[in-house]
C-alpha cells in the first residue's frame, strides 16, 4: 500500500461533491440503497483503515455498528436524550471498546484477534438482552426524529468523506508508514523499533469509533430498536467482502466494492431469499481464488499489462 | 452444585472430542478453519435427517457419517485447500487466505443445510432420565459422552503409539523438518484435515443427540472449539481435554445460575483471560 497521492484526494472530494446530489435525483427505493451504499462505503473503507495495512481481517463491524445503534436507541428511549448528544457517547463508547479488544489481542498473533471478533457481535447481544430482560425490562427501544432518507445519506457521505480523509492523512504520516512495515512484516517493524501494538491499537480505536458512529446515524431510519437488529453478525461479513472485493490496496478500494455487491445481494435476496446466504459463500471463494488483490487489484493489473503492450 | 458437575462433564466430553478435530485441522495441517462449526452442524444434520425419515438411530449414523465426512474433508483440502498452501509465502498469508475461504464454505454449508431443513434439528433418542451419583440427566447425554470418550482415546492411542500417528505428530512440530526425514507432508495433511472434519461431524452427530440445533448454528461451535483449543495450546491434545472440562463446567455453571443466555459471554470471559495471562495456552509451549 502506497501513500495516497494528492490527486487521488481531489478525485475524491469531486466524487464526494458529486454523490451529494443523488437524494435530489432519486427517491424511494433507489433513495434507500443510496443509504445502505453510503453506510457500507463508510463501513468497508474505516475497516479498510485499519484492515488493508495490517491484513489483521476484522469480524468486529457489526458490534460496533450494534453499540451505535443501541446507545442511541436506550438513550432517546430511555433517558430523552438529543441524539447529536446520543451519537458522541456512541463514539466515544465504540472507541473505547475497539480500545479494549485491542490492548487484549492485538499484542498477539492474527489469528486470535479473528477469533475474538469472530463471535463479538453475538456475545454483546447477549449480554444487551440479558441486561435488557434483567435490568431495564424489555421494553422496546424507539428513535424517533425528524429525519429523512436523504438527511441520513448526507450524513453518511459526510461521515464517509471523513474516514476517507482521516485515511488519506494517516496513509502519509509516520503512523501509516508504521503500518505499512507492520504489514510487511512484523518482525522487521518491531526490529526497527516500531511499537507495533500501539500503532494497530490506534487505527482499530478508529474504525471502533467510525463503525459506532455509522450504527447511531442508522438507528432513525429502523424507529424501533432490537438487540437482535442491530447486532446482526452477517454485517461484519458484508463489510470484509465489499472491502476485499474492491481491493486491499487502495483506500478508495471499498467503493468499487460495495455498490456491484449490494446490487447482486439485493437482487438475490428479492428473487431467491433462500439462497441468499450462498452469495456470500460464493463471494468469499472468488475474492481468495479469483480476486485476491480485488477489482482495483484487477485494474492495476490490466493497466500495467495495456503500458506493457 | 452436583447437577452442574455432572451435566458439565457430560457436555465436555462432546467437546473436547470436537476440540480435537480442529486441533488436527490447525495443528497439523495449518489451516484454521472456520467452517469447523458447520462440519459439525452437518453430521448433526444427517443424525437429525435420517433418525426422522429412515428411524436410523444416531450410533449408527455415527458409523456412516465417518466415510462419508472423511472423503468429503479430503477432497476440500486436495482440491481447495491445497493451492492456497502452495501459493502462500508465509504462515501468516496462508492463515488469512484459509480464514477467507473457510468462510466462503461455511455460508454454502449453510446454504445448502437451510434448503434441506430450515428450523430446528428436533428429534427425541435416549431421552429417558437417569440418575448418576444423585443427579438426574438424560440417557442420550451419557451415551455420547461415553462415545465421544471412546473416540478420543482411540486418537489419543492411534497418535502416540502407531507409525502413522507419530508421522502427523511429527507435521505438527514442523513441516520442514519432517519433510527432511521423508515423511510425505502433503500427503499427511490432508489425511489429518480429513481425520479432524470426520471427528467434527461425529460430534455433531454426538451433540445432535441432547442438544437442538439449527442450520445457522454453527458459528458458534466453531467458536467453542477455537477457544479449546487456544486453551488447551495449540496440538496439544491433553491441553483440550482440561480445557473443554474447564469450558463445559463453567458454561453449565453460568447457564444454571446466572441466565442461559449467557453462556457465549461466559466463554469469552474464558478466552479473554487466556488471551490476557496465558496466550500460549494451559500446556502449551512459549513461542520463540
């Protein structure tokens, strides 16, 4: 992974100008899959932040987006809070979650930080349940607001834009060279002096807190929250597959990832909904034999050959 | 106090037996797979399928589900698993590519066990009561615990005491060095990742029998055999025996007093413990 170029950034800001325009040229259902693009770019390319440079592949999304979601539906439910005041503290409690997971596994090998985000989001439902039924009385949770469709996929860009920029800055400072070493190999980046926990801790603190972020903007469009909603694992799954099948390379890599992928899900999933758990299956498969550096992969692939020729 | 005891050694047995055959998945062959849960949700399903439609009892598919698990689980590894060994450049990269692929498998497993049956494996075998030392339990409890003993001690013998047992013993030390004393490794392998899916499925087949499962289920096996595993210390077949008695009582434990629905966080408070004091495992070496 390169330093993101200056020109990489100002195509960005053109693209981000340029999908700001899409709830005033659409409405009802080509409005709603403009939310569900916008909330997975965001997802995939903070996932992407932390996940591209390390290749440490994160299962945690969905508890964090949960942990959104859910703070604000028990704050405005339960305590009439504001929800601007609701989406900080879910900041600030995905951070400091993400924070904890990684003090406990990422001093170690890949593998057992897999493992532990792998059953995350359904352990923190549990627990929610548990202290849901024991503690508070099911009561069910509403978010109800003012907003729109469209005022929720401004948001999302808005908060896209920014995980975007925040990668931008990140892949061109010392952090991210770190972490590029890091990726390379770790036993280099330790040699060399680099404290390699701190450097993966900090960037998965930041997808903890931009996956919390995500799940609080979402909570007005369900009005009524359920643990069982929100913490849905398959979440986590969507997120690595759309990052993996734009590309691991690019920051901008997600994007080319999410929209065919939620096309093809969408479609499935209204024609043939008992089959739809098999695109995931198949997806999976063709990123690690067909696609493993993804789409932008591919495209860098292709051009390099056409330069060749 | 006793009932805990009791029913979490009874449900321990079942998993170490499943710990096991991850370990020889992991250990031996190097792939971590993560469709462990659902190999094991499959034999569950075919004790389920032909106990409802042919009245086979569960033992004896036990003894069917073998050939069958096992040549499955070795045409994975020979033919999906295998490039990916050959293609990866290090530990690390093979580990992420297996992680990616044995998910893709678990969702088509789920696929294709939702189209077969999409609610509860639900079926009655052995449910009578009985009482061992004063604690009621069911038959069916006691007989897969006594199986999935057996099987394990069968392992336990076939690793230490035969030629081939010390063959995948000596893969799990080292790929290299048993290459360098002729052992053929890719041959060993796949042999081991097919003997792990096997013992994965007659659990599943073991558990089907006193637990009710479903078809999306699995995720969270496979998470109860990893964190054995990772307990107990990677090949360390010992080390996933106390493990998965120490994860059988404490789950049986928080079930009884605290809440049911709880015993996913009490498996976690487990993992995160290890990962936190003992990330090497009960018995297993300190990495160099």
């Amino acid at each position: 992974m390169n330093p993101a170029t200056v020109q990489e950034l100002i195509w960005a800001g053109v693209l981000v100008a340029l999908a700001a325009f899409w709830p005033m040229m659409s409405n009802g259902y080509w409005l709603g899959i403009g939310v569900d693009v916008m909330m997975y770019t965001a997802l995939a390319t903070s996932w992407m932040l932390f996940s591209g440079p390390t290749h440490y592949i994160s299962l945690a999304s969905a508890a964090f987006f949960g942990v959104g979601g859910f703070v604000v539906g028990s704050g405005m439910s339960d305590y009439d809070a504001s929800f601007w005041s609701m989406l900080a503290l879910s900041a600030v409690i995905g951070g400091v979650l993400a924070a904890l997971i990684g003090l406990a596994t990422l001093r170690l090998s890949g593998v057992y930080f897999v493992i532990f985000t792998l059953g995350l989001a359904e352990m923190i439902r549990n627990l929610v349940s548990w202290v849901q039924n024991n503690f508070l009385g099911s009561r069910g949770l509403y978010v109800l607001t003012e907003f729109t469709d469209a005022h929720l996929y401004w948001m999302l860009l808005v908060t896209a834009g920014c995980v975007y920029l925040l990668g931008w800055i990140i892949s061109r400072s010392r952090l991210g060279f770190a972490l590029r070493i890091i990726g390379g190999d770790e036993t280099v980046a330790r040699h060399v002096g680099i404290n390699t926990a701190m450097a993966k801790v900090i960037l998965f603190t930041t997808t903890g807190v931009f996956g919390a972020i995500v799940g609080a903007i979402i909570a007005p469009r369900w009005s009524y929250i359920e643990p069982n909603q929100v913490f849905s694992p398959q979440l986590s799954f969507f997120v690595v597959i759309m990052a993996l099948l734009g590309g691991s390379g690019r920051l901008w890599g997600p994007v080319v990832g999410v929209i065919p992928f939620l096309l093809i899900w969408n479609w499935v999933d209204s024609n043939f909904p008992n089959q739809s758990i098999l695109v995931l299956g198949v997806a999976f498969l063709v990123i690690v034999y067909f696609l493993p550096h993804g789409f932008v992969g591919r495209i860098e692939q292709l051009r390099a050959r056409a330069r060749g020729r | 106090m006793l009932d805990i005891l009791v029913s979490g050694l009874l449900l321990s047995g079942t998993y170490a037996l499943v710990a096991m055959g991850l370990n020889l998945q992991y250990g031996v062959a190097r792939i971590m797979n993560l469709a462990n849960g659902e190999v094991l949700v499959l034999g569950a399903l075919a004790a389920f399928w032909l106990y409802t439609t042919a009245q086979i009892s569960p033992i004896l598919t036990v003894i069917l589900v073998i050939p069958v698990a096992f040549i499955g689980n070795w045409l994975i590894y020979r033919f999906l698993l295998t490039p990916l060994v050959r293609r990866s450049k290090s530990q690390g990269a093979l580990e992420v590519d297996s992680i990616l692929a044995t998910f893709g498998m678990s969702f088509i497993f789920i696929g294709i066990m939702v189209s077969i049956e999409g609610g509860f494996f639900f079926y009655k075998y052995l449910s009578e009561p009985i009482s061992i030392l004063g604690s009621t339990t069911s038959l069916n409890r006691l007989v897969a615990f006594l199986l999935a003993v057996l099987i394990a001690a069968a392992l336990y013998i076939w690793l230490h005491y035969s030629r081939p047992g010390v063959a995948v013993r000596a893969v799990s030390v080292s790929t290299e060095a048993s290459g360098l004393v002729g052992i053929n490794v890719p041959r060993v392998s796949a042999l081991t990742f097919a003997l792990g899916g096997t013992i994965t499925a007659v659990g599943g087949a073991l558990i089907s029998t006193f637990i009710t499962l479903d078809a999306s289920i699995g995720v969270v096996f496979t998470l109860k055999a990893l964190i054995i595993v990772i307990m107990g210390g990677v090949g360390e077949i010992r080390g996933a025996i106390v493990a998965a008695i120490i994860l059988g009582l404490v789950e049986t434990g928080v079930a009884t007093l605290v809440d049911p629905g709880l015993t996913l966080a009490a498996a976690y408070f487990i993992f995160v413990i290890i990962l936190l004091f003992r990330p090497q495992g009960l018995f297993g070496r300190r990495a160099v």
